[in-house]
C-alpha cells in the first residue's frame, strides 16, 4: 500500500539541495575574492567583504542545515553570497575600467557590485525575526512586509538608475571603480534613494526597539539570547561609527575597524544555535572591565608625561618611568574594575565569589564535621544550582 510522504519529507530533499547550490555559490565567491583583489589593487575591500561574509556564510549555512524551517539561515546564507558575489564584481570592474584592461563583461561587474548596499539591509530583517525567524503579533508582520515592499523598491530604483548610467557614453566611473551615478546619487534617483532609505532607517529603528522591550520581558534562555545580539550590534555600531570618525585617516585603518560587524553575525549565530549561551555575562564584563582599565591607564600614562614635561624631565628615562607606572598599577586596577563590573553585568558571578569567601571565612573556625558538609552542600547548591548534591566523606584510615 502506498501513502503520500509528509510535507516535511518532500521538502527535505529540496532545502538540502538549495543549501548545497548555495554553499558552493558561497565557496567560489569566496576563492575568487583574493586573486581579484589582488589583481585590482583593492585588497582593503576585498578583507572587509571576506570578513563580514565568511562569518554570515558560515553561520547560515549551520542555521539552514540544522533548523531548515528557520529563515534566518537562509538569510544569513544569502547576506554572505551577496557581500562577496559583489566585491568581486566591483574588482573586475575597477580591473576593466579603472585599470584599462579589455575584458568582456564589465557592464555586468558594475551591475553586480550594487548588491553589496542590498546584503547590508537585510541585517534589519534578521534582526526583525531573531532568534526563530516567527513573529506572533500582526502588527509587525505587517511591518516586515512594509520593510520588504520598500527593499523592492530601492532594488528597482538602482536597478533603473543603472541601466541609466550604462546606457551613456562614455560611461562613468569614480575612482572607487562602482557607477558615479549611484555612488553620487542625483536627481529622481537620489531623491527616491534618499526617501526609502529614511524610511528603512525608521524601521529598522523600530524593529530594534522591538528586541529591547521583548529583553524586558524577557528571562532565562531567551534573555541569554538577546544579551548576545546587543552585544554583537553594539560592537558593530561602534565599528561603524569609529570608521566614519577616522575616515580622513588610511583606508586600511577604515577597513579593518569595519571588520568589527563580523561580531554581528558571529553573535548571533551563537543565540541562534545556543552554543555556550550563558558565557555571555563573563564575556561582557570581561570587555568592560579591560576597555575601563586600558582607558584609566591611557590616562594615567599621558598625565605622568605631561607632569615629565612640566618639571623638563624628558627622554627615555621618562618614558621609561611612566610605562612602569601603568604597568604597576595594570593587576590591582583590573581587580577592582573587575569587581565593581561583575557587580552590574556578572551578578551570578558575584554573588558566587562572594559566597565562597563567606565559607572560607567560617571553615577556618568550624570544627564540626557535620557542620562543615551541611555548609558545603549549601554553598554549591547556592553556586552552581546542581540538581542534586551528593557529598562523600573518607573515614578514618
């Protein structure tokens, strides 16, 4: 007797096929990465690309193969190919036009390398449907597709400014190697550009501020999970903006701050696949605590050379001095900064250590055996929070 397969089985065979297609997309954009930018003299981009798409290829493709049902593997999967796919067109195309070599297809290259802006927005939709991909209220499925209908727009607003800008003669490159027409938006295109952006802009804020209010709602594993996404954004936020405050200084320098947003996806494929979730807390507190220390001792450095320089006591010798002054104060500095960041962003941690010293303190006075089990099993169920405590005595030999 014969019986039709489940929707899941039939679907099966057909997501691992499309992840496999994918995957080697993903692969080939990514080998043809380093010869092209060396070709082009435009390896800076070309790390940036390898370094934000590795890690957005890398985690949709584990997201896709382990949670096929979950669309931010597959969207993961599709950032990455975009971001690579595109650098690699914009290479060949500074190659051709740029560089002067004749080589077929260079329309195509310069068409390609407006993907790049298009991997970059759908960060805000993975933020959106993060961590499952679900949404439960109407209100922002309704928001989703309003983000979507105006994502379409834009990629027909470039599309048609594209076409645009290859029809004329002679066609016209900037010294990036991409469209000066779409690097340098005007006219109908720059408005509409400017417009969907804004509005992009808008909603991305809101869907944000959706993650922040379901934080505050939220507890345990799934509060582990939105502790991991704010940290990978705010690193990436902060990368982006440290970028556009030293973007007069050398386009490596740039480039390898913008390699900061690799800790967005990173992070978020962690809460995704709730690998080592709860490190979050000791991570964070960890940053926190060396960043205040690394900017105490900066300060305590440049004030010892600056007093150096009041009393004309300059040279090696007062360097020297000032570089040992910091080094002195690095471990007791660290410990205090420590204990006051695990205070606010470690508590169980804390609470932990403190509790542990509270026992040593009473085990120097205690003399009973049984009192000393019953105020052990105590302090590691307070600690560790074990389901069950069993301890085990040696008797006497």
């Amino acid at each position: 007797m014969t019986g039709t397969q489940p929707a899941s089985r039939r679907a099966a065979p057909r997501s691992s096929l499309s992840l496999t297609v994918l995957s080697l997309l993903a692969l080939l954009s990514l080998l043809a990465t380093l010869p092209l930018s060396l070709l082009s003299g435009q390896l800076g981009y070309g790390t940036v690309a390898v370094v934000i798409g590795i890690p957005c290829a890398a985690v949709g493709v584990v997201v896709a193969r382990r949670q096929p049902a979950n669309p931010l593997g597959w969207l993961f999967l599709l950032t990455g190919i975009l971001l690579l796919i595109s650098n690699d067109a914009a290479d060949y195309a500074y190659y051709v036009y740029r560089l002067g070599h004749r080589l077929p297809f260079g329309p195509v290259g310069l068409v390609i390398d407006q993907l790049w802006t298009a991997g970059l927005v759908l960060f805000v939709v993975i933020i959106l449907l993060f961590p499952d991909g679900r949404l439960s209220s109407p209100f922002w499925r309704w928001a989703l597709r309003v983000f979507c209908a105006l994502y379409v727009a834009l990629l027909a607003a470039v599309a048609a400014a594209t076409a645009d800008a290859l029809a004329a003669h002679p066609v016209r490159i900037d010294a990036a190697g991409g469209l000066s027409a779409i690097d340098n938006p005007a006219g109908w295109f720059g408005a509409v550009q400017h417009s969907i952006l804004l509005a992009l802009l808008a909603l991305s804020v809101a869907f944000i501020a959706r993650q922040m209010l379901s934080w505050r709602r939220s507890s345990g594993e799934r509060r582990q999970q939105l502790k991991w996404l704010a940290s990978g954004a705010a690193f990436a936020i902060v990368s982006l903006v440290l970028a556009f405050m030293l973007s007069t200084s050398s386009e490596w320098v740039d480039n390898l701050i913008l390699c900061g947003m690799a800790a967005l996806p990173v992070s978020m494929g962690v809460a995704i696949l709730r690998y080592r979730l709860y490190d979050i807390d000791r991570i964070i507190s960890r940053t926190l605590a060396y960043a205040i220390v690394t900017g105490l001792l900066v300060g305590v450095y440049a004030a010892l050379a600056l007093a150096a320089g009041a009393f004309r006591f300059h040279g090696p010798v007062a360097v020297a001095a000032a570089t040992l002054a910091a080094a002195a104060l690095f471990n007791p500095l660290r410990r205090r900064v420590q204990r006051v960041v695990d205070r606010r962003f470690n508590r169980a941690r804390y609470d932990a250590d403190v509790t542990v010293a509270a026992f040593a303190a009473r085990l120097q006075d205690a003399v009973e055996v049984d009192a000393v089990r019953a105020d052990l099993t105590g302090v590691v169920q307070a600690t560790l929070e074990p389901g069950h405590v069993s301890l085990w005595l040696a008797g006497p030999s």
